[in-house]
C-alpha cells in the first residue's frame, strides 16, 4: 500500500488567511491541528491547538504564571482585539515549538511513513504528489493501517 | 469557570497493561494518544501515536531509512511479535521525546490552564482533585471554551 492510498482529508488554512478564522475553526470543531499551506497550496507547517492556546495567556501571565489565578474571564472579546487584523502566519511560533511538518511522497510506504513521523515526532504527514497535497496521514490512521494489512 | 467543570473523559491505559492493547486501542479507535495511568491511577505521561508508530519500524530502518522502501509490508504479524509479552511501560521513549504531560488542579481556571499546556506544548492536560484523575482537557476544548465565554 501507498501513501496516496492512506491519505485523508485533513482541514488545511492558508498562511495568509485570518487568525481569527483558524482559531474557531480549531475551536468550533474541535480539532487538534490544522495543515497551514502556502499561496500556492503546498504544505508549510502545522498550527497544533496545543501552541494556539498561547493566545488566551496574557503576556504578563506567561512571565509570571502565579498571576494566572487572578485573571478575570471575558476571554472571547479579548482573544478577538488579540488576533485583529492578524494572518495564520503570526499564529506560528518561530521558537522551535511546533513540530516539523513530515512530508511524504505518494509513492511511500507504511514503513516509510512511520518512519519520518516517529523521526519527527509528528502526529501526521502531509502527502504530496509533484509538489501537490493529496492529503494527510494521521498517526493513528498509520496504524490502524499496520494492523489490518497482512 | 473551573478546571474540573471543563474537563472530559479521555481513554486512559495503565503502564502495567499489555502494549498490545494500547496499540489496538489508539487503531481501532484511531485516538491521537492515551493518557497513560500508574497502578494507583495517578497520571503518569502520554503515550502520542506519533510515537507508537515507532514499533512500525525495523531497527535497521531506524538506523539506514533508506532501507525502508525494499521491505515487504505484512505488518500487522511483526508488530504482534514485537509487542508480546510486553507492557505499556516500554512504549513510553524516555528520550524526551513524548511531552510532559500537563496536569492542572480542579480549581484552575482557563487561562491557568492555558499557561501550563502552552509551557509544555501539551494537547491535553490531566484535571486532578486531590491526586485523583478527574479528566482531561484537550487543547481544542478550551479554545472552544475561551471563544464561548463572556
């Protein structure tokens, strides 16, 4: 098997498209990441809720997190002033937070796959076809795969 | 709104049960990862299936990925074999590569939460009230959460 053959479909966003945007759709449906590609719909990276959260913790509680506590919780408003007239692409850390995209051909197999993700630490991998997203694996689709395939 | 009114059942696993289980558990029900308890049930880590599908991968594949193409794929055997007889305490990397995993008190509130996910670029994070798992709350969540409350 392939990895066109395994590929999803997996919400994307575009690096120039609103933050605001990314943030309730990562909200709305609950999802734990999106693929973020460029203008020209190749994969850059991925936006993971778990680095999104960062925009509910004002600056002065990530200096000093005992303040956290006192903080009242209209939060909705605030995030929105936040993301104002923000991009996708001020969304991504720039400190080696978020996982390196793994990126596979179509042409890979399971083994191939598993072994870019676990060398990467990434919970999925976009699958490109000349340059072209077809899709992505989860990691638990890669599995699920494994133990089915004889 | 406090931690323990936010958090979510989450399937967990115990660090003594068969690593097979685990396995089948994050395939079957194509789960991003268990929350791995200790045989008290306290929170231990995380077992991400980024990581599980490290078993996908012969050693010599680990060490030459370039070998990875010319194997056969009768997987679901060979992860089987690799697998008997052993507990989900020898999935867990001790290399740092799985995330701390977060753990809040019940009393915390959302942006307290979010600090602490956020420091440890966690998705999830374990609720405890005296010691005790209560649940978890998964990044998505409590951006939902945040954008919905006034």
């Amino acid at each position: 098997m392939h990895a066109s053959e395994m590929a999803e479909d997996f919400p994307v966003i575009g690096v120039e498209d609103d933050a605001w945007d990314a943030v309730t759709q990562l909200a709305e449906r609950r999802l734990p990441g999106l693929v973020v590609i460029d203008t020209d719909g190749r994969p850059l990276s991925i936006l993971p809720s778990s680095q999104v959260v960062r925009i509910l913790v004002p600056t002065y509680v990530q200096d000093d997190p005992s303040l956290a506590g006192v903080l009242s919780e209209s939060m909705a408003d605030r995030v929105a002033d936040k993301l104002r007239g923000k991009k996708v692409r001020a969304l991504i850390p720039d400190d080696g937070d978020v996982p390196e995209l793994a990126v596979v051909n179509d042409d890979d197999t399971i083994v191939e796959v598993a072994a870019v993700m676990a060398r990467l630490s990434c919970p999925l991998a976009a699958v490109l076809r000349r340059g072209e997203l077809l899709g992505v694996i989860t990691a638990s689709r890669l599995l699920q795969l494994a133990l089915t395939s004889r």
